[in-house]
C-alpha cells in the first residue's frame, strides 16, 4: 500500500492501515473501550501499576492532539507525526482566518451578492452551503474535521472523538441539509462514546423525523440553536424502542448499520447484566424466585427487563438482510476489510456499491470489532474471511 500523503488529501479520508492489520482484542466487551492519554510513541499512559509507572503527558505543541512522555520519544515519533501534524495544524489556521473573516465586522455583505452576510454566525445558521460567501468557512472545517476523526481513529483517545462529534454536529447545524453528508458518520461518532440512545435518536431523525418535518421547522430548530447544542430527541433508553412504524429502507444504508450495531449492543449488555444476576443468586444459593427478582430489580433497569432479547435478535437479522441487500460488501467487508480499504480512495461513491462501502466500513469496523457478538453474527453469515465484490 502506498504511504499516505497526507498534504494532497482533498476529498476523502486515508486509508486506515491500523483497521486493517490491527486486531482489537477485548474478550467479553459489549460497548465502546475508548483510551485516556498516553504516550504515541512508548504507549505508556496516566495509569498507576506494577509495569506501568504513572508518566506525565504532554501535548505535541503544533497540533495539541497527540502526547508524549518525553522529548526522546516524541522524536522517536517525528517522522511518522511531522506531515500530519502540519497539516492539521494548517486546517486549524485555515478555520481561524475564516471566523477572523465573517466575524470582520466592517464587511458590508449587502454590498456583495455572493459575500456572506453580517454576522453570518448570528444570522445565516443552518444556510452555511447555500451562501457562498460561508462555503470556504464550511470547507475548511470539514477539512480540519476529517483530520480529527482520524486522529481519533488512530490514537482511539476519547477526547478525540468527542472533538470530533463536537466539529462534526456544529458542522450539522450551521448546514441542515447537509449537502456533505457529514451525518452518516455521526451515529458512529456517538457509539464510540458510548451514547447509544443519542445515536439511535439521529438515526431516527435522518430516517423518519426530518422527511415528515416542513422546511420552515428545520429551519427554525437550526436557526435559534446555540453552538453545542443537541437538537434532535433525547430519552434514556430511546434504543430499546420498536422501528416498526419507521424501519429502514434499503436508501438508508448507512443509517441502517448503525441501528443494526445499536440492536447489538443492546442485546450483548442486557445479556451480560441478566447473566451477571443468574450468576450471583447462583452463587448466594439464593433460589428463591422473589429474592432472585429484588436482586434483578438492583441491577436491571425497568426496560433491561422487559426487553424481549428475541424479537431484538430477528430486529437485528431483519436489518442486515437490509444491508445485505443494499450493498453486498459492507458487512463482509467489515469481516476483511483488506480488499476494500487496500485500495485507494474514492473521489465518489455510487448506492450499491463498493465505492460506497468504502467510507461506511471505514466508519462501522472499530465499533462493530470491538462487540464479540457483532462479529460472532457476521461470521455465522459469511464465515471467517469472506470474498465479496471490490
């Protein structure tokens, strides 16, 4: 594979070497496992053990996203960060000359037809694309953006994909249409961080809400928003909820494997948490059906159980025959990904497609990867290491 370049990157993001030659082993692991700061080069982080010394951590002072231990190491580590910590540190200026620019407040916009208007962050949110004198600021945010995410992908820091998700929904909101398809990568984003009732909600959003919703309405949700705002549905427990009345299409194909992996996640913790109790009242010789269900009702929420794991698993295996169906190289690709991501780039994707599974696996795999249940399902339909079209 050739080594990425990253300062002639325009359109889509690089080829994720460490996705597809580096396993996550995490045995038992239902959600998430996101890091804390650690050294880049050494790997040794802020937790206190036997082999492992607390070590203070310092930012690299370009790019302010990656740490080091020490001086010897991030030198060690020069040659691999140099060209991309560059050139984000050059999107990070690019983005602070454009707010300098619309925030100029001797601009006259009246004056040009294609300039932004006065205090376009006050006055134009939501039409951010659709003004051109707005489309550079948006251009290079999506620039830095994309430099995030995969900052986040490759280091796996928290921190980093919340910066990520934070850039990626202020992207959302300054555009509500979204003529750059940042959403599809949002639910992802909010699984990584382990809030699957948040990401089940965008998804329903994208899928149902925002088709049903009059022009005037989404505009005005993204108008009198504040920056940091979350504007869609928010319910503890929203992912337990039924997609009958809205279940996805196959024009949702992107949408449609990140409620699957929400399904997922959803059976593997309710399953741990009732195994969890079976094994404790095991254990306590507590047999008696009364003191088993007290015990149950301590560590199992009202929906943990009620929640019927079955219907859930046919809502799962509903939802990738979706998939399947839509695109037929997303879900084994996410099995082995090699013959897909080892291949460069695409400048455009088609539905169907393997251009399009190109982004979505790159998107999907490290959450899918990180739930055994995710990948024992994928490997009872297309065993261990599938072929597909690429």
């Amino acid at each position: 594979m050739n080594t990425l370049d990253i300062v002639s990157w325009d359109h889509s993001p690089p080829v994720y070497d460490h996705l597809i030659c580096k396993e996550i082993s995490t045995p038992g692991n239902t959600g998430s496992t996101v890091l804390v700061p650690y050294c880049m080069s050494c790997k040794q982080g802020t937790t206190t053990t036997q082999e492992q010394p607390k070590v203070t951590l310092k930012k690299c002072s370009r790019c302010k996203l990656i740490y080091y231990c020490s001086q010897a190491c991030q030198k060690e580590d020069h040659a691999q960060h140099k060209k991309r910590c560059i050139y984000y540190a050059k999107c990070a200026q690019k983005v602070e000359q454009e707010v300098t620019r619309l925030n100029d407040t001797s601009m006259d916009g009246a004056s040009d037809p294609f300039g932004p208007p006065e205090r376009p962050f006050e006055t134009a949110v939501g039409s951010f694309w659709g003004i051109f004198g707005t489309r550079d600021y948006m251009r290079a945010q999506m620039s830095l953006n994309r430099m995030q995410l995969y900052f986040a992908s490759m280091t796996n820091l928290k921190e980093l994909w919340q910066l990520g998700l934070d850039n990626s929904l202020e992207l959302l909101r300054l555009c509500s249409s979204d003529n750059s398809g940042i959403r599809f990568c949002v639910p992802f984003l909010l699984m990584n961080l382990n809030r699957d009732d948040d990401a089940f909600a965008f998804c329903k959003y994208w899928i149902h809400d925002s088709e049903h919703e009059r022009d005037e309405t989404r505009a005005g949700m993204h108008r009198d928003s504040q920056k940091g705002d979350w504007m869609y549905e928010r319910k503890d427990g929203m992912r337990f909820d039924s997609m009958d009345e809205w279940f996805p299409s196959p024009f949702h194909t992107r949408f449609t494997l990140a409620l699957c992996l929400i399904k997922i996640r959803l059976i593997s913790d309710v399953s741990v948490l009732r195994q969890n109790v079976d094994s404790f009242v095991d254990t306590t010789g507590l047999d008696d059906e009364g003191v088993s269900s007290i015990v149950g009702g301590f560590v199992l929420d009202e929906k943990s159980r009620n929640v019927n794991l079955e219907e859930e698993r046919r809502t799962v295996h509903r939802l990738m025959d979706v998939i399947h169906g839509a695109n037929p190289t997303v879900l084994p690709a996410i099995l082995n990904p090699g013959p897909l991501l080892r291949q460069s780039p695409p400048s455009y994707y088609s539905p169907g497609d393997p251009t399009e599974a190109y982004s979505l696996v790159q998107d999907a795999m490290p959450s899918f990867r990180q739930n055994d249940l995710a990948m024992r399902l994928l490997e009872e339909r297309f065993g261990p290491n599938p072929t597909y079209p690429h």
